[in-house]
C-alpha cells in the first residue's frame, strides 16, 4: 500500500484516496475543431510510461480535494506531490506535450 | 523433438529419464529473420508456432527479456470460458476455446485442458438480468451457457453457501460447461517446444532496446541487448510493458498497465470442484491439480510496472472468499504475487495492423487474456503472414478508438476485471 502526502493533510494511507488517472491531459481550447484523432488522443492515448508518471489523486476520505503525484511506475516510490496548478517539479510526458502544441491545450 | 508417447516414456524410464532432450534449444540470434515476435509469453509463443505450423513462416524468431512463462503466462489463474456478450468477443474467445479443446493433442504436450465448468454467480437483481442476456446472447452465437437456480448452483458446486446470512447472497449463476482451466506453465512450454521443433528461434534474456526504422518508416529490425536483429515483420505480444515497446516505434496506444494479484493456498485434498467467478464481490477461485485453490483478486487503482500490488486489494477478495465458501476460512495461503496487465478503454484487445508497415501489435488483453492464448495466437499469425487482419480479429483495431466503433465489454457487467 501507498503512503501518499497529500499536500493539505499529510502523509496517510492509500485507502484514504482514490486514484484520477493521468495529470496534466487539459480540455482542448476549441473542442468544435478537433478532428476524430485530436479527440482519440485526447480522450483515450495514455503515456503509460515505466518510470517517472505525474498522475491525480483525490483525498476522498480527508479533504476531499484532488492534487497531483509524480511516481516511479517502476518501482511505486513517489516522487513528489503538488496542488493542482502548481508546476511539476520533473518534466511531464514529452509526448503530451507534442500533442498540447498541436491541439492548443494547455498542461 | 522427442514426441512424448507411452512408448518413449517407457523407454526414458529404462534410462532413468536421464536421456531426455532439451524441450527447446537456446540458439544464438541470427543476423536476420522474416518475422521477430517481441513477447515470450503464450500469446508471443503461439503466433510464432502458427506462423510455423500453418502460414509456413519459420524463419522465426521470439525475443523474451526474461525467461519462457515468467510474465503473465505464469501468474494468471488459468481461466477459460468464452461467454462474452457480444459478437465480436464471442467470435474470438470461441475460437480459442475450439483450439484448447484439441491443444494438447496438437502440440504432443499435456496442457491439463480440464473443462470442469465455470460458474458466475449473481448476487443482485442487476446480475441476474445481466447474465441472463449474456446466456441467450451466447447460445444465439452458438457458445453454451445456461442459467442455474441457486439451488442448482448448490448441486453443481456443494462448497457454496447458498441461502445462508451473506450480505450479497448468491440468487443463480451463468454456467458455461466447456470452460474450466489448463495448466499455464505447460502452456507456455508446450507452445515454446512445438514451435522451436519447427524452426522457430527462442531467444530468452533478449530484451528490446529499440525499434531501428528505414527512411520509408517501415521497421528494419531491433536493437537488443544480445545485438541489432534484422526483421522483416515485427509482432509485438508485450502485455504489459506493450507502451513502452511500442513507444520505440513512435506509437502510443490507447493503454494502461495495472498490477493484478493471483494467490494459491495450501495445497488441500480435491475440494473444489470447479471454477467459481463473482464480479459483484469479485472473487475468482478455482483448485489445482496440486491441491491449492487459486485465487484470483483485483488490480490495483493506479498504474503500475512494479509486478507486485497491495494487500488491501487481496485481502478484499479473500473476504469475499469466505462469505462464498466459508469452509476456507481455515485455509492459510501459501504465496501471492502481481503481473502487470495493459488494459484498453473497452477492456478488449488490440490486434492489428499499426500505422508503422510491418509492425503489429497484439494487446490490450487486460485482465483476461489467457483463455484466449491459442485463438489469439492464430489470428495474430495470419496478421502477420498476410498483412492483413482475420476476419475474427478484423474489428479489434487501434482506430476503433478514433472511429468510435468501441467493443464495449467494460460495460457488458459480466466480463471479469
């Protein structure tokens, strides 16, 4: 089991959160002009990396507020936790951020 | 290959076994081959004895970063059935199953194929609506699957508590007959030895580095770490770890790579008598040849590479377990372990052409890809030999997730996660 900080409450138990999939995938700008790829990429590619992965959690059982964790999908150790809307302290996915150059999202 | 017979047991044991061969041989790469299968797990190791046996490609190789049944070939909990809800489904796990009926026979390896019947119980009024759909949808496509009254449920597998306090009790179950288990291991070695006896290239500790790809984008060969492997046609069976391959290939998949957990009791005299699965409380219990009861729990909720998962996520199956079959609540469990399964929005497979000429890539199994090793062996093969999809796995497509022409068994309640 995790040990996860959330960064309002501390560090508590996983079974405290629940997990929000990959950070940083931001609603296109103008959803009307994305063709059908823009939209599966949006919607459905994920990184998926081994290695470092910024992802969202949500203090479901606590302050109910979710905020962003970057983890060693190798190994699970986390790396770094931060509010939404805070930098990442690593790089994210540079794969993202080709297709948030191209579709105008931002991360 | 020695065929295994009762002739040549007979005589290896006059030599005290001492004189058997090696099942397959650990060659060293070639500079080239027709077609590089990345993957020794099942799925890798069936393509590559299709490709041999009936698309006659055998100048083939499997790369394995590990060893042969290490991965996922060796950490599921064996089961087989193929009452999926819809068509396409149903086509392909079918198919299987029609293949491991025959499998040890055509292989000359005992795969312990056992149809002993595999049970799902209903536990709310959703279940049993849902899989009373999924019965005549299946018999529609020609799959049995029938419907049991808890007292049915009872008959065909006495452990059960039924009609007991349990907070979900068991109101019926979907039983498909011809489903059951096989022994994986045998699988996975059955497959390697059947291949290699026809020419195709095993090569274990071979991990990938990198795809090396011509100026007309169509792949050249794999950097590995035994050397550079010129191939033809690349296969990609990675399960898990298929992002990160085909990431070398510059192309991203719609995937998602979970821990899943399995555990196995002590072993205990034959008690159980068949698969039992309940997705309500998602319990998947089964007894092996050697006694132990094999469990299967959940995955884990976030993505993972680490092949190991938390205990809370077994802990919640074996409570499930109890309430089911409470006689196991004096079983101590003996050893627990994680593989890492790649899971697609719709929770079925991607088997397909990609974008890059000359790489394929057979995916996406999730949580329940080893009842349809053989199946998908042979359809991936002809992929791969024709250039051009089966027509069972021809909807099975990346660009399903563009087209919106989605499989959906995620919300077909029964399949298994």
């Amino acid at each position: 089991m995790l040990l996860i900080k959330c960064p309002f409450c501390g560090p508590r138990p996983e079974l405290e959160f629940s997990y929000g999939g990959q950070a940083h995938i931001a609603r296109p700008k103008d959803p009307a002009s994305l063709d059908d790829e823009s939209w599966a990429e949006y919607l459905y590619i994920r990184s998926n990396p081994k290695g470092l992965h910024a992802e969202r959690w949500r203090h479901i059982h606590g302050c109910a507020r979710f905020f962003n964790v970057q983890r060693n999908t190798a190994s699970d150790a986390i790396v770094a936790t931060y509010k939404i809307g805070e930098e990442p302290p690593k790089p994210v996915d540079p794969g993202l951020e080709e297709w948030s150059s191209r579709s105008g999202a931002a991360l | 290959m020695r065929r295994f017979s009762a002739i040549s047991l007979f005589r290896e044991a006059l030599g005290g076994h001492e004189t058997w061969p090696r099942q397959w041989r650990s060659p060293e790469p070639k500079p080239a081959y027709d077609v590089v299968i990345v993957g020794g797990g099942g799925h890798g190791l069936a393509t590559a004895f299709y490709l041999a046996e009936r698309y006659g490609l055998t100048n083939v190789a499997v790369v394995e970063k590990g060893w042969i049944g290490g991965g996922n070939t060796g950490r599921n909990t064996t089961i087989i059935r193929s009452n999926y809800l819809f068509d396409e489904s149903a086509r392909l796990y079918e198919h299987a199953l029609k293949l491991w009926e025959g499998l040890s026979q055509q292989l000359n390896y005992n795969v312990m194929y056992s149809p002993r019947g595999v049970l799902m119980l209903a536990h709310n009024i959703h279940d049993v609506q849902s899989f009373k759909r999924h019965v005549h949808a299946n018999r529609l496509n020609g799959i049995d699957n029938e419907w049991l009254s808890p007292q049915e449920c009872k008959e065909f597998c006495p452990p059960l508590n039924v009609g007991g306090a349990m907070r979900y009790p068991i109101l019926g179950g979907a039983l498909q007959r011809r489903g059951g288990t096989a022994r994986h291991d045998a699988v996975a070695w059955g497959y390697a030895r059947a291949a290699d006896a026809r020419g195709v290239d095993i090569l274990e500790n071979c991990e990938v580095l990198g795809i090396r790809r011509a100026a007309s984008g169509r792949v050249e060969g794999i950097e590995t770490s035994r050397g550079f492997i010129r191939a033809g046609k690349i296969g990609v069976v990675a399960a898990g770890n298929t992002s990160v391959v085909m990431n070398m290939a510059g192309v991203r998949l719609p995937l998602e790579s979970f821990p899943l957990q399995a555990l196995v009791s002590e072993p205990v005299k034959p008690a159980f008598p068949c698969v039992v699965m309940s997705n309500t409380i998602h319990a998947y219990i089964s007894q092996s040849d050697k006694g132990e009861m094999v469990i299967g729990a959940g995955t884990d909720a976030y993505t993972s590479y680490s092949q190991r998962g938390a205990l809370h996520i077994a802990t919640h199956t074996l409570d499930a377990i109890c309430e089911l079959v409470p006689m196991f609540r004096r079983l101590r469990m003996l050893r627990n372990w994680g593989g890492i399964v790649d899971v697609t929005p719709d929770r079925s497979p991607i088997v397909a052409k990609t974008p890059v000429p000359g790489l394929y890539v057979n995916c996406g199994w999730g949580t329940g890809g080893f009842k349809a090793t053989p199946g998908s062996g042979d359809v991936f093969a002809w992929t791969i030999a024709k250039d051009d999809p089966h027509p069972i796995n021809a909807p099975f497509t990346i660009e399903r997730f563009r087209d919106g022409v989605m499989i959906d068994e995620a919300a077909a309640a029964a399949v298994a996660h």
